[in-house]
C-alpha cells in the first residue's frame, strides 16, 4: 500500500470538512425555507408592532382595521395611557417570514383619554 503525501491527505481531509460543511448549510436553508410561516393577519401585525412601541403586552392594544383590500390595510392602534396610532400595513411576497409588513406609522402626540 502506496501512502498519500502527509500534505495531500491533509489538503483531502480539509476538502471533506468543506464539503460536509457546505451541505450543513444547504440542508439547513432547504429546512428553514419549509417551513411554514408567521400567518399573520392586518390585526395581529398591528398589535405586534404597537406592543414594542409602547411597551406592553399585544393583548392590552386595542386594534380595529378601518380598510382593507387584497394587498394593504389600515389599521388604528389603542392601549391604555398610550397615544392612537395609525399604521398602513402591506401584503409581503411569498416566502417571508409574515405576511404583512409596516408601510408607515403615525401617532397622536397626546396619549388617549
């Protein structure tokens, strides 16, 4: 039996790691990519994002949706002691990790009586 060069076997070892390595990686973004995503709704991404703003939990805001189509809705936001806030959400395409995302934001300067 005929051995590789100390340098070769070391250079095909490294070459296997990166291959073991690079399927990892593919295997891992095949599995993230299916999986389901967020199904979110106009309301609950209202909630999601009003809930950071003002710092409270997404069941004290209070959402209504004022209009809504296919691709874009409006949406107010409420929460106790906290400004009313309008936000313009939009349909995002397939493969993200939500389905509506936040066009623009706008608030009261004075917190709801």
């Amino acid at each position: 039996n005929q051995r590789l060069p100390n340098k070769l076997f070391k250079e095909l070892k490294t070459m296997k790691y990166q291959v073991l390595f690079t399927a990892l990686l593919i295997a891992t973004a095949q599995a993230a990519h299916a999986q389901a995503p967020n199904e979110s709704t106009p309301a609950s991404t209202a909630a999601s994002f009003a809930s950071q703003f003002y710092g409270v939990d997404a069941s004290v805001v209070d959402v209504t949706i004022t209009k809504q189509d296919l691709y874009t809705a409006t949406a107010t936001t409420k929460a106790p002691g906290q400004a009313v806030c309008s936000l313009e959400l939009a349909v995002v395409p397939d493969g993200a990790n939500t389905n509506w995302a936040l066009g623009s934001w706008a608030c009261d300067k004075q917190p709801a009586s």
